[in-house]
C-alpha cells in the first residue's frame, strides 16, 4: 500500500504548482486541497465568500488569512483527509497563515513543505500561455492544449485565460509573493520541513525529482 502524505506546496505562480500537486495527490492517494480551486468554485457557485472574494482575486491581492484559514479548517478535519492526509496547495501563503494552520494541524504532523523553485522570468513566460478549465481547474497551455477546441479534456468545461492573468494582476501575485510567502520559506526551513525542488524540466521529471526529494526528508525525518 503507497503511504499518505501530509504536504504543503509552495512556488510563485506559474511554478507548475498546481500541475504538481494534482500529480502528487494522485500519486499518494491523498485530496488535493487547492484554495485558489476552492475560491473560484465559491465565485462560481454565487455563495457569500464568492462575492467578496472575486475582486480581490482578480486584482491579483490575497484574501484575509482568516477567511482562507477557516475555508482550509473545515477542508482538514474532513474525514478522506483525516484518514490518509493532503497536498495543500496554495496555502499558507503568509507566516501568519502559516502559524493559525499550525493551531489547527500541529506543525510536527506535516511530512514537508515543498518549496518548487523556478526563476521568475521563466513563470512570466509560462503564466502569459496559461490556460484553465473553468469548471474544474484542469490547467492547459497554448503549448498543450485540450484535444478538442479549448474543451476540458477531463471534464468538458470551457478552457480560458484566468480573469487574473492579466501582466498587472500578475505583477501584483509576483510583488505579494516575494514579501509574504517568502519568509515563509525560512520558516519552514526553521521547522526543518522545507524541501527544495527544481521546478524547471518537463513534468513527469520535476514529479519524479520531487517524490524522491520527499522520500528522502521522511527517511532522514523517521531515522532521527
Ligand atoms: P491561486 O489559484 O492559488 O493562484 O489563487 C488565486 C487567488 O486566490 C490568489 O491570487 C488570491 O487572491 C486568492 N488566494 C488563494 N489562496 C490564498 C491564500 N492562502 N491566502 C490569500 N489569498 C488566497
């Protein structure tokens, strides 16, 4: 039986984040937590946190740590979750994100957080080919698109641009980014969770390079 896992994924937009994070939860049978997927299924479905959330999306700005912590909270004491673990995607995304998670889900429970490093000019030039389905978050590219005329190979949703992909909001995600979620990082590295990953290379070899990145955190966790 493949183990679960307790992951947090961090990178900049664009880092192949989301494309890994499906990848891992499907490689360890685990939910794949994505509160930027969340966010956008609320603005979907008209719900209240869809209404307040949609401008500050599409600006490019970050919701308030509490309503994301709670929208995670409720995610996390689930029981598919509880039973086999998570990759969390997209959050925390500030220390103090990263300290309220820690209330919720003791810090020593985490297997690693994963930090996917790719340089910025390389994540401008993959956000500007970014393309999404609108119905359940499958990313595409101009590069590799859907087989069928921007139709959701998956689900059969329409495959766009996301509304915050526009070079301003981009630049904003890229400034916020830099100073909230990168201190993060040393925090993490504090905690001695932080695992480092080259981001740049095809795919299925990032994937293969991060499994073993991890596998060799826990080994050298487990044989402390
Ligand atoms: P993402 O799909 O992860 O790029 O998230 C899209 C947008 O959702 C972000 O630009 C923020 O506006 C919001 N968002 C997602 N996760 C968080 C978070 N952990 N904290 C604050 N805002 C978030």
């Amino acid at each position: 039986m493949v183990p679960g896992v307790k992951l947090v994924v961090l990178g900049k937009q664009g880092a192949g984040k989301g494309t890994q994070a499906v990848a891992l939860s499907h490689h360890y049978v685990v939910p794949h937590i994505a509160t930027g997927d969340m966010l956008r299924a609320h603005v979907r479905g008209g719900t209240e946190l869809g209404h307040k959330a949609k401008s500050i999306m599409d600006s490019g700005e970050l919701l308030s740590d509490e309503m994301i912590i709670e929208m995670v909270a409720e995610r996390l004491w689930s029981a598919d979750v509880r039973a086999r673990g998570f990759v969390l995607d997209g959050c925390p995304r500030t220390v103090h994100q990263a300290k309220m998670l820690a209330e919720i889900l003791d810090v020593d429970e985490l297997d690693a957080a994963l930090d996917i490093e790719v340089p910025t000019s390389e994540v401008l030039a993959r956000l500007a080919q970014r393309r999404v389905c609108s119905d359940c978050g499958t990313n595409y590219s101009i590069a590799s698109p859907p087989r069928i005329n921007w139709t959701c190979d998956i689900c059969f949703g329409e495959v766009v641009q996301r509304e915050d992909d526009t070079e301003e909001a981009i630049r904003r995600r890229l400034e916020l980014y830099e100073r909230e979620t990168e201190p993060l990082i040393e925090w993490y590295r504090e905690n001695e969770l932080l695992v480092k990953v080259e981001g740049v290379g095809s795919p299925d070899n990032v994937l293969r390079r991060i499994i073993e990145s991890v596998e060799e955190h826990r080994g050298g966790r487990a044989s402390l």
